[in-house]
C-alpha cells in the first residue's frame, strides 16, 4: 500500500537538481508538488524528477509535469526530465502523453543526456492581464520562442499577429482568466488563447458569414492553415496553427 500523501527531497548534481518524490501522487500532492517543481525550475532550470518511489493514486496528478513546464518558461530555459518511473507511472505518463512534453528517462544517466535534447513539443503558458495586453508584449513573447527554435522573422510576425487578435478578442468580449499558449511541434506553430467567455462555438461568426462586423478573424484565417474554437463547460479556446519554415530545429 501507498501512502496517500506523498513528500519529496532535493539534491544538487552540479548542473541540474535532483528531486525525489516518494509517496502516493493524489489531488492535494499534486497541487503542493506544482508549487514546489515551479519554484525548482525558476531557481535553476535544469531539473531531474526521480519517480522509482512515486505512485499514481490519481490519473490527472501526471498532468503537473507538462503544465508547471510550460508555465516556467519552457526549453529552453527550463528543462525537466522524469526519472525511473515503475510501469504503471510509465503507462500513465504515455496514456496522457506527457513524455511529448516532459521527456521519461530509465535511468539517471539517461535523463542527465535527455536535459540537453529539445522535447518533440516545446510550450509556454502566460497569464493575461484582465487589461487590453499590449502588443509590444505578445510579440516578445512570440519572438523568444521563435528565436530560441530558430524560426524566421516572417513566422514569428505573423505568429505575433494573431495573438494579438485572440487576445484582443478574449478581452474585449470574454472574461477572466485568460491564458496564452505556444507551442511548438512537427504539426507547426501553435497559438491558443483560453478564456471565461461561455460563448459557444456555433454563435461566434466566421469571416464571410452575415453579420460578421469585424476583420481580427479574418486576419487570422489569412495568416494560419487552420484555426478553431473549442467549447468547454466554463470557457473555451481559440486556437490556431501556423506552417513552420525549413529554418526551425523541428
């Protein structure tokens, strides 16, 4: 049997930390675990999470490592590696995907090499003010991830523009919180905006269609291959996907 609190130790290996979680992975561990994974990757960057006395007591616990990834900045300024999970953490971890995002390794010596491999999807979450967001920030925060992957200008312009329309469109008509989100992978770049507005995908009107009274959209429909909305019980995300130049390391 599993505890059902979990607790978790430290060590410093000279270029990474070190991090140990003994224990039963739960809803409330998982809340502290975020809390503690975030502060190591703000502090150094470079983290190994040992996993060999760790257990799964609740499936969306494995949804911490990707999402305190992408909150402290992504690769490649924060890098996170997990270590030696047992069967069925590993099976946990690959059912929701994660190793994606969060690379798995078998061994220490395994994941030491795995800090210094790009994952196969690199992603940064940012909160948005409740306040109009300036575009002179989204369009930093557009040109770090498209320099740190060797994107061209031209992408990392056009990426910039349409998440500054999104945005614009989360704080004009939706409501707080509101996130951003790039991502990086071999389908291209990705830009999402999640908000509060409880507007359904079906009343939200598509460039061309009647009625339509604004050109944010249709901008973006001109810059992406494809675009969307997804519907969710307390909010929804825009989200669109842009073609990556023969430039980037993907």
């Amino acid at each position: 049997m599993w505890p059902d609190d979990a607790s978790w130790t430290q060590r410093d290996e000279g270029d990474h930390l070190l991090l140990t979680v003994r224990g039963g992975l739960s809803l409330g561990t998982a809340t502290s675990l975020n809390r503690v994974l975030d502060k190591l990757l703000l502090d150094r960057g470079r983290l190994v999470v040992d996993l060999s006395d760790a257990e799964l007591l609740w499936q969306p616990a494995v949804e911490v490592f990707p999402t305190v990834l992408a909150s402290a900045g992504g690769w490649p300024l924060a890098r996170m590696v997990l270590a030696r999970p047992n069967a069925t953490m590993a099976a946990a971890l690959r059912s929701a995907r994660v190793p994606v995002n969060v690379p798995l390794a078998e061994s220490f010596d395994e994941a030491r090499c795995a800090l210094d491999e790009r994952p196969s999807r690199v992603a940064r979450t940012y909160d948005v003010p409740s306040a109009t967001a300036s575009g002179a920030w989204v369009r930093s925060l557009v040109a770090s991830l498209c320099e740190d992957c060797l994107l061209s200008d031209a992408l990392s312009d056009a990426a910039a523009t349409v998440a500054t329309e999104l945005i614009t469109n989360a704080v004009t008509h939706a409501s707080a919180p509101i996130h951003l989100t790039l991502a990086l992978d071999r389908r291209g770049l990705h830009v999402a905006v999640c908000d509060g507005g409880p507007t359904p995908v079906e009343t939200i009107a598509r460039p061309g269609q009647a009625g339509y009274r604004g050109y944010g959209l249709m901008v973006v429909d001109s810059l992406c291959r494809r675009w969307g909305i997804t519907p969710y019980a307390d909010g929804k995300t825009v989200w669109a996907l842009l073609d990556v130049g023969p430039r980037s390391r993907f």
